[in-house]
C-alpha cells in the first residue's frame, strides 16, 4: 500500500518532464519532416550519436558532467526557495581558480589537484555567497545580483587568462592558462574515452545531495525554507542562516562543474570554453525539468546532453542541421518557463492574501 | 416548481478517498441554504465542484432545470455562480474598484474607464447596503472589507448563486452581524445562497434551510423551523457534546512577564505602548480585542518573529527578548499561530513534514542530524488518532487537508511540545463544533496542569469560556484586566472599542 503510493508519487512526478520531452521530440519531427528527412531515420541517427557505441556513451556522459553539477548546485538553491541565476559566473571563477591552483600550489600532483578542487569550490561559493549576503543584508534581489555577477565573472576570468596568467608559448596568443601538470589530472574513467573521475564525482554528489535533503535536519530546514519562509522562521529555523548555507553550497558545486571541466577535460583554463557551450543554462534547464530532485536532475543532465551529442551525430551524417535540437529544447524551455510562471503567479498571489481561514 | 440549483448524487473521490458520497443539495431562488458539518466532511469539495474548480467523478449539476458542465471557474460564472474564496484573491496593490471590476472593465474606446468603474461599483455597493470604499488600496483594507470586496465583485459578475465558504472564521463580532444582515438581505434580493460555517448560531439566524453532512455523505436535510442547535450539533457529530472539564483553583507563580513593551515608537501611532502582562503558572490568560489592535505584534514579539523596540519579556528566569526563535521555543514557548496558512504549515509538505516542525531538532528525533523518521511518525500517528484528524496517509500534502484537520494538525503539534508556556491565537478557527470541544478540553487539562496559556481569540465566546483572566487590548495599549467572574460580552465589548468602563455607553456608540 505505502509503495504503491511512493510509486503513484514517483509516477506523479515524472509525468510532466516526459510530456515536456514527448512533445519536445513531436515538435522536432514536426521541424525534421519540414527540412524533408525521414524522422525516424534522423532520431536513429541521433539516438546512435548519443548512445551507439560505448565511445559514444561515454563522450555523452563526458558532456553531462559539467551539466550535472550545475543543476544540482541549482537544486540546492531552488530547494531553499532562492533563484540563483549566477550558475554560469560561478562556474567560470571556479575554473578560473581551480586552474590556478593547479598550476602555482606547491606540491605533488595529488596536493595539486585536491587544492584545485578546493578552490574551485570556495571559489564559486564565495562567489554565489555575496550575492546571498547582499540579498540578507542589502535586500539587493538575488534573481538580479546573480545575474549580473555572471559579467563580472565572466570578464574577470577573461582578464585573468588574458594577460597575467596568460600561457604566451603557445604560436596563437590565445586567452588561456598554461597547461597543468598532468599528475594533477582526474583520470579518465576508460583509456581513450573522454569521461573522467568528475563524472563519478557527480553522480556520487547527486545521491549524497538527495540523501542530505531527504534524511537529514539540514535537508528540511532547507525544504521548508524553500516551501514556506514564514513557516520555516516560525518553527525556529534560521533563515538567514539557511539562506546563506545554499548560496554558498549552491555556488561551490557551480564551481565544481568548472572545475572538473579542467581537471578532467580541458587541462586547462581556456576563456569561452565553459561559456559556449552554455553548461549553466543546460544546467538550469535540468533542475528545472527534475523539480529539484537532486536524482532527477541528474538523470535530466545525462538527457539534455544526450540531446546535444546526438545532434552532432546527426550533422555529421545527415542534411538535417544542427539546429533540430535547438528546436527540441526551445520546446522544453518554454515548457520549464511556463511552470515556473505558473508557480511565481501562485506565489504572488498568495503574497496578497496572506490573512484568511479555511 | 424547478429549483435554481439542483446537485444530484454528486460523488468525487481522491485515488481511493470518498470525499463526497453521492451528496445532492436543492436551492430555490431568494433562499439561504446552509451546510454543515465535521471538519473534512466534504463541504469545501462539494463547493468546488460547483465552482467547476474540481470536476465530479459522477454527478449531476442542475440550473434551472437544465444540466450543465463546468469546466472551470469561468465557466460557472458565466452560469450566475459566484464563489467567495476563504483565502481572498484580491491584488492588494489595486484599488477596490479595479479588484471588483477586475476582468469585466468597463471600457471607453477600448481603455478602462476608471470613471465609470468607480461609478458602477459605487452603485453597486448601495444597490445591495454593502459599504465599501472604492478608491481606497486592496491592501490597507481590513478584512472585513477585504471580504466585503469580494462579495461585491461576485455580485458584479452577475451571479445569482453566491457560496460563501466560512465567511465568518475571520471576521469580529461586529463584522459578522454586519455579514449576516447582508446575506439576508441578498436573500430578499432575489438571490440564492449557500453557507458554510461551523457556527450554528449563525445558521440558525439566516437559514432556511440546513444540509448535515458527515464523512462525505448527507446525514440530514432539515428546515429551520424544525430543528435547534442542539439537534443539529449530534448531527454533526454523532453524539451529544458534553460540558466542560472543571477548573481547578492554582495560586501559581508568575511565568511569562512582559514589562513595558514598546514597538513601532516612531510611528504615528505605536503598535505596542508601553505594554505590560504577566501570566501566571496555572493560567489562561485571554486577550480580548478588535483584531488590528497589536495582538499579532504581541504574539510575534513573544515568540521572536518580530523585533521590538524596548522592553522585556521573561519566562521563568529566561529573558526572551532579542533571542531567536529556536532559543525561545527551546526555553519552553509553544505557538499555536493565528494564520495556520501563513505561519503554521506549508501547503506542499506533506502532513509528516508540517508535523516535523520543532520536533526535528529535538534529541529524541535526530541522530546525529539524521531525522529518525520511524519514532517521530508514531508520534503523529497518536495526533492523528486522539484528534481524529482525517488524513489518507502521513504523506498527503497538508495544502489537501480540510482547513479544520490542518488546524487540528498544528494544534496537536503544538501542544504535543509540552512547554510550560503556550500561545494559543485563534486555536478552534476553522474546526467543527466536536474538535473545538477537545481542543478547549486539552487546553484546559494544560492549565490544571500547572502551564500558563495566553489565549488570543477574536471569538467573544471562546474568550470567556476559557480565561481565568481577560485583558482587553485597544491601539496597543492594555486597557483593562478583567477576573473571569467579571467579565461578561457586554462589558467587553465596550473596553474593545475603546470605551472607558466607568463612563456612559455614548462613547462606545460613536467609537464602534
Ligand atoms: N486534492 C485533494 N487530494 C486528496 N484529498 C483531498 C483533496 N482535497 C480534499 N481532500 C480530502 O477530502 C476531504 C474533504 O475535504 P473538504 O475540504 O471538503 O472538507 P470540509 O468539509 O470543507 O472540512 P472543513 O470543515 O475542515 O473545512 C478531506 O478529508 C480532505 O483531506
Ligand atoms: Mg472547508
């Protein structure tokens, strides 16, 4: 009886993302028959590109990775009932520094690699972190602080690479930081695949992240926070204090995201390389569609990415442009987008009739 | 003659729940129908199915003698059905004209026409004595207003069948008059009316007829002339209620003590004046008062939700003031708040969750930060089963409780706590007449037990009924004590509007 119902709920909860993709997917073909190819063929095509071989499986989950941390730092923030839109400036200071680390901490290549993941964690924390103090303190928004920290960090990355810390060896000038030294590297799950160590680190966080926000104290106060703020202060929580423990922890795993990138992949900062392949919003998108279940979320990252791989598996062998999966998940977006419209109208609304019984 | 409304064997069910077992109501044009019954008896569901906010798993809707459909609440307006919501949806940044208006503006070469608007509602408002006034915000409104809006905007909309859902848990004594004189007067209009309440009095004042409902089913349906209050309670709840426990007589020691309290000193008119109370051990201390006159603000400041300017408040030895919330409910506070919506609960946690409030930090539940889930649901299951709260599983969201078995939820939560200190505002709002007996029960079982209660209550009745003493607040300030053997409604009423007791009762004609 009680499983059933876990299972109803369970059911319950995935039925709108998978309409959300079932039409997605519907609004694609749609597109596909336009540009004159057989659908069916072309989803082959695309299914093969994400998942046909283990090389490409792997190269998909390569690609999740990134994606995966972003939604859950997301989640985090989301669960507490705070819109952090700064994933992509927290991510990139994350790399940034962790590069750095890398690079200049004294020591054998473990002690270099861990104080890269250090601080690559405290850098995005940090980050995310004052636009959370700004919020408690300043009553600065955070849906708008964090936002506009994404420039700052985005440009202060980009000055950093391109001239102190630049790597001027190589023929191109290009803005990035040298190499680091390959003892500090995660390694690759599999010789000769691009997956590394991170994406373990991922999904290992995902279930810690759910147990913590499942199981334990810390994980209610910062649900109901997220729920109802009223209630939570009401019951003794500090939401302050909630508040800024999700900023920070919500930011610190944005900065994981980039820092793994370059430990595991790109061995290296390079300016743009986390930016143009737009992981922070692939990663909203992701805690979106998941409601912020850390599981789901997980589970999304590997979809969206899959989406993504597959593409270019579609491009490379057949006419149908790139742009199908950009059609695909423009549907999502709207899907995600209109939820939460949704859900900001409920709240406002009950922000203006707080008095009442039942 | 063809009933306006007609709901045959309307029955709806939750996965496997009957909240409606084929229920069917008849109103006829210019006639009051009221529907009581238990908390979670089906009463709200019934109502929006109705209002086409939920859709009958079978069933008939008749107006008119003709069938219909509703697909959502658009539709039923479109049908001359008007539903006033007991959580109001106004725009507290409009004005009372556009909240009214609101979706069927007048329009003057295609633009709103404030002019007019103000005008029709102004009519409005006097065609049917209901006063409000128009220009002023949504927001600084009192709820009594509030409510007043939304009756207006339902009768703007044309309808000719107004549900009103517990209009009254909300409102003062005066309010509620004012509210009953105005339903019967729509009556006289023409137009036909169902209300819900849990206050029998009230049904039998504006009644014509009373629709008994108990576990989702009709267990009578019977005429005003034919029935009493009495009667219709053991419909209600099966069985007849009993008297009171008695008090026994404590000479306790003082426990909270709130000495010269100030909030709000830069303001034109404070919200707490140099404010000063003491509840001893061993008592209920009630607080009369027109709400808006710094109760809210007393509790919060009590319990640390709201900062205050000067003053001190103690329990026992602890000084409470400047102190967080966990350090306040740690040294022996229990709050039952006044808004079960707003501070109480979270509408999507599940009932569990709402439960676990509090009790998370506590050492018996929590294992090194791991919440032991297995211990604490024993617990909430004993809630549930001593206040009958009616709930499918500790997993359904308490937003789909009944309003009356959320109520009953927190209360049991709160008292649960075993605090030698509770703050009990608005503890029955919303429950049936049989869960309002247990809950004055237990509250008085706390007080022999040697606790100390402040009750805040906006019903008169309740105040009386449970308070050893009763201080009346007006504009923040405490004007009088009351002993319990002297206070009656009459003098109360006049220390609530402001009126000295020793002088004459002119003054309390041109305060109230
Ligand atoms: N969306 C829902 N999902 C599951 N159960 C529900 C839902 N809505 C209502 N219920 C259940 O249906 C029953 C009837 O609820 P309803 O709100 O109609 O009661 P009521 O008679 O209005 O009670 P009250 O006097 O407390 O307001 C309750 O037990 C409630 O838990
Ligand atoms: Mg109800």
């Amino acid at each position: 009886m009680n499983l059933q119902r876990k299972l109803q709920q369970l059911l319950r909860s995935l039925v709108q993302p998978l309409t959300a993709v079932l039409i997605g997917l519907l609004t694609g073909a749609v597109a596909i028959s336009i540009v004159g190819a057989s659908v069916l063929e072309t989803y082959k095509v695309m299914w093969d590109g994400a998942f046909g071989n283990f090389y490409f499986v792997t190269a998909t989950l390569a690609r999740a990775t990134p994606i995966i941390l972003i939604g859950l730092g997301l989640a985090i923030a989301f669960r507490a009932g705070v819109f952090n839109m700064g994933a992509e400036g927290q991510m990139v200071l994350g790399a940034v520094s962790a590069a750095l680390a890398a690079l200049y901490v004294p020591g054998s290549g473990i002690i270099k690699m861990l104080s890269a993941l250090v601080a690559g964690f405290l850098a995005g924390g940090l980050w995310s972190l004052l636009a959370g103090w700004m919020e408690t303190r300043f009553k600065v928004q955070l849906l708008i602080s964090t936002l506009l920290l994404n420039y700052v960090a985005v440009l202060f990355a980009g000055y950093l690479v391109s001239s102190p810390f630049q790597d001027k060896s190589g023929s191109a000038a290009l803005a990035q930081t040298h190499m680091i030294d390959q003892a500090a590297w995660l390694p690759k799950l599999f010789q000769g695949m691009s997956v590394h160590m991170g994406f373990v680190i991922a999904i290992v966080l995902a279930i810690i992240l759910y147990i913590i926000l499942r199981f334990t104290s810390a994980g209610y106060e910062v649900r109901m926070l997220g729920y109802n703020p009223f209630f939570a202060e009401y019951g003794g929580i500090n939401k302050i204090k909630v508040l800024l423990f999700s900023m920070f922890f919500s930011g610190g795993i944005a900065g994981l995201a980039g820092t793994v990138e370059v430990l595991g992949s790109q061995y290296r900062y390079v300016e743009g390389s986390l930016t143009v392949p737009g992981y922070a919003w692939t990663g909203l998108m992701a805690a979106l569609l998941a409601n912020s279940n850390p599981l789901g979320t997980a589970v999304a990252a590997i979809m969206l990415a899959a989406l993504q791989t597959g593409a270019m598996g579609m491009e490379r062998n057949t006419e149908v442009p790139l742009e199908i999966a950009s059609v695909i998940q423009g549907v999502l977006i709207l899907f995600v987008t209109a939820k939460i419209t949704m859900n900001w109208w409920k709240v406002k609304k009950k922000a203006g009739d707080i008095h009442g019984a039942a | 003659m063809t009933y306006r409304l007609e709901m045959k064997e309307m029955t709806k069910k939750y996965g496997e729940f009957l909240a409606n077992d084929e229920v069917s109501i008849q109103l006829k044009k210019g006639e009051v129908l009221a529907i009581v019954g238990e908390n979670g008896a089906g009463k709200t569901t019934l109502m929006r199915m109705l209002y086409g906010l939920e859709q009958p798993t079978s069933g008939e809707i008749k107006l008119n003698g003709k069938t219909v459909k509703f697909s959502g609440p658009l539709d039923a307006i479109e049908n001359g059905i008007g539903m006033v919501h007991q959580h109001f949806m106004l725009f507290s940044d409009f004005s009372v004209t556009e909240n009214i208006v609101i979706g069927h503006e007048p329009k003057r070469n295609g633009f709103f026409d404030r002019k007019e608007a103000a005008e029709k509602v102004k009519a409005l408002s006097e065609q049917y004595k209901i006063h409000v006034n128009p220009l002023k915000k949504a927001g600084d409104c009192s709820i009594g207003e509030q409510q007043r809006i939304e009756i207006l905007k339902v009768l703007y909309q044309g309808a000719d069948i107004i549900i009103l859902d517990e209009p009254t848990a909300v409102l003062t004594p005066i309010e509620v008059e004012e509210l009953l004189k105005t339903i019967q007067f729509l009556a006289e209009q023409g137009k036909s009316i169902i209300l819900i309440t849990h206050k029998l009095p009230e049904v039998m004042k504006v009644s014509g007829q009373i629709t008994v409902l108990r576990n989702g089913k009709v267990t009578g349906n019977v005429l005003k002339q034919n029935t009493d209050i009495e009667q219709l309670a053991t419909l209600m709840v099966g069985r007849e209620l009993q008297k009171l426990t008695d008090r026994n007589q404590l000479e306790g020691e003082p426990l909270l003590v709130i000495d010269n309290l100030n909030i709000g000193v830069k303001e034109a008119k404070p919200i707490l004046d140099h404010l000063s109370l003491t509840v001893n051990r061993g008592e209920i201390v009630g607080i009369a008062g027109v709400s808006g006159n710094g109760q809210s603000e007393l509790i919060q400041a009590i319990s640390g939700l709201r900062k205050i300017d000067s003053g001190s408040i103690r329990l026992g030895e602890t000084i409470l003031n400047g102190k967080s919330v966990a350090y306040i409910r740690n040294a022996g506070l229990a709050h039952i708040p006044e808004d079960r919506y707003l501070w109480g609960a979270a509408k999507e946690a599940s009932v569990e969750e709402t439960g676990l409030m509090g009790y998370y930090r506590k050492k018996k539940f929590n294992q090194s930060s791991f919440i032991r889930l297995n211990g604490f649901r024993k617990l909430v299951r004993g809630w549930i089963e001593r206040f009958e709260i009616k709930t499918t599983s500790l997993d359904e969201k308490s937003g789909n409780l009944s309003g009356g078995n959320l109520q009953k939820l927190i209360v049991a939560r709160e008292l649960g706590f075993e605090t030698d200190f509770l703050i009990a505002a608005e503890p029955t709002r919303g429950v049936d007449i049989g869960a309002m007996e247990y809950i004055h029960e237990a509250i008085i079982a706390k007080r022999n037990n040697g606790d100390g209660i402040l009750l805040v209550s906006s019903e008169l009745t309740e105040i009386l009924t449970l308070s050893d003493r009763i201080a009346v607040m007006y504009e923040g300030k405490i004007v009088d004590i009351l002993d319990r053997n002297d206070a009656t409604e009459e003098r109360l009423s006049v220390l609530m509007a402001g009126g000295n007791e020793n002088e004459s009762s002119t003054k309390t004609t041109t305060t109230a």
